[in-house]
C-alpha cells in the first residue's frame, strides 16, 4: 500500500470538475445504504446487508452483463434469504452509475483521497472538459479490461478506481519529477518524499502483483486499476509528448528535494 497525501505542484486555477466529481461521490454515498447514514433503507444487519447488494446489483457492474445482457433477477449473486429485486438497467450505463458508488467509508476515502491529491494538477494540464471525458474514458476502459478479463463473474464491480488510475497514469507522464508526500504503512506510515515517478511506479508495480494472484472473486479490481493507469499513460503521452513536461517547484527552506 501507498497512501499519499501531498504533491508540491502549485495549481493555477480551481480544479472545478475533480473537486465535483469527489463532491459527487460522496452524495451518492451518503445517500446510499453503505453509509448506515440513510433511514430509507432501514436498520438491522442483515436487513443493510440485503439493501447494499439490491443498490449494488442496480447501480454497479455486473461483468457478465456486459458481455451476455442484463441477468435475470434469479442470476444475481445476492446474499442467502435476500429478497429478488426488481429494476431496469442498462448495462452499458451501468458502468457510468459504478465510477460514483463505493462499497464502504474506506473505499471511498481512500479513493477520493488519491484523486484529490493527483486530479487537480492533471486538470490544470488538461483543461476541464477534456479532463472529464478523459476520466470516464479511463474508467471505461478499466472496467471492460476487467469485464473482459471476467466475462462470466456475477460479482458487482463499484468505485472510480479504475478512472482515477488513469489519473495517475496522466500524472506520472505529466509531471514525473515532483514530490510526492506519501505514508507507507509498511512503514508505520511514516511520511515520505519522493519524485512522483517513484511513488507511482511502485504503486503500479503492488497493483500489477495484486492483479496475479487474486480470485475473480469479491475484493479489489486490481486488474481495472492496471487498465486504467496503463490508458491514462498513454493516453496522455499521445497527446502531450511534443509539450514539455513541467519541473517541480524549487525547494524552499527547510524543504529538501528528493
């Protein structure tokens, strides 16, 4: 795990769209049963429990759909003595509703944790309106690549994860030099400084590990953050390789470069 919680690249205007797509996030969280914040869905474990797989198997990804069409309600994976729900869905646009549902507090913390800290300065370079396609792209690709990898799975697939990969991959291309402040649990979370480049590629290399050995089972798409950050890579060097990449800002005292 690599958690980072700073970057020294100033940002010369307000990063409008990332601050609304975690603004959005969270909504959509707190007004979802994962959050137990919402008396709509009742209380009672197994009750939540029931109400989270029903709002999941709506909103989110269901790899299988995507490939063979909507399941029947009797082929969704829901917990034993759940209810069968009944809605309609679209697949192709349940992967659109997925970037903006989270399955708990610590997904979706950590998330928007990584997107705030990465999104604003790829924003910046971007431009607001090609940045926000740029991130739904990155996050279907990611979720294909993942589909496509599980074609069969009937396990929900939810969270941004996979476009915010494709931030980092835009990141790491765009400004592979600056420091990045980052807690390494394995570590006791002490805080580190190291050139984005560093902190990136090892972030990369842990999801690439992950994605080996992991079952298609319930768990992290490790494999959707390796499609996305991939595509935002080399998404953003097709089309910023003839631009200069942008230097960190000098050291000011007490601040030592990497």
């Amino acid at each position: 795990m690599v958690i980072p919680v700073y970057d020294k690249n100033p940002v010369r205007r307000t990063p409008v769209v990332t601050y609304a797509l975690i603004g959005l996030c969270a909504l959509v969280f707190l007004a979802g049963p994962a959050s137990g914040l919402n008396p709509v869905y009742g209380t009672g474990h197994q009750h939540l429990l029931c109400e989270q797989a029903r709002y999941f198997a709506h909103w989110g990804v269901i790899p299988d759909e995507l490939w063979h069409g909507r399941l029947s309600a009797s082929g969704l994976d829901l917990p034993a003595g759940c209810t069968t729900p009944h809605f309609r869905k679209t697949p192709f646009l349940s992967v659109l509703t997925a970037l903006f549902v989270h399955g708990s507090w610590v997904h979706l913390l950590g998330n928007m944790l990584f997107l705030y800290v990465f999104g604003d300065n790829v924003e910046n370079r971007m431009g607001r309106v090609r940045f926000l396609l740029f991130y739904l792209a990155a996050g279907y690709l990611a979720t294909y690549g993942f589909a496509l990898a599980h074609a069969h799975s009937t396990q929900t697939l939810v969270g941004a994860s996979g476009a915010i990969s494709g931030v980092l991959g835009a990141y790491l291309f765009l400004y592979p030099k600056a420091r990045v402040t980052s807690l390494f649990p394995f570590l006791f979370f002490l805080p580190l400084r190291f050139p984005a480049w560093m902190v990136l590629c090892f972030w990369f290399v842990l999801q690439w590990l992950a994605s080996q050995t992991t079952s298609p089972g319930p768990g992290v798409a490790y494999l959707a953050h390796v499609v996305g950050f991939v595509f935002g890579f080399v998404c953003t060097w097709a089309c910023f390789r003839r631009t200069p990449k942008l230097e960190p800002a000098h050291a000011t005292q007490g601040d030592l470069p990497p």
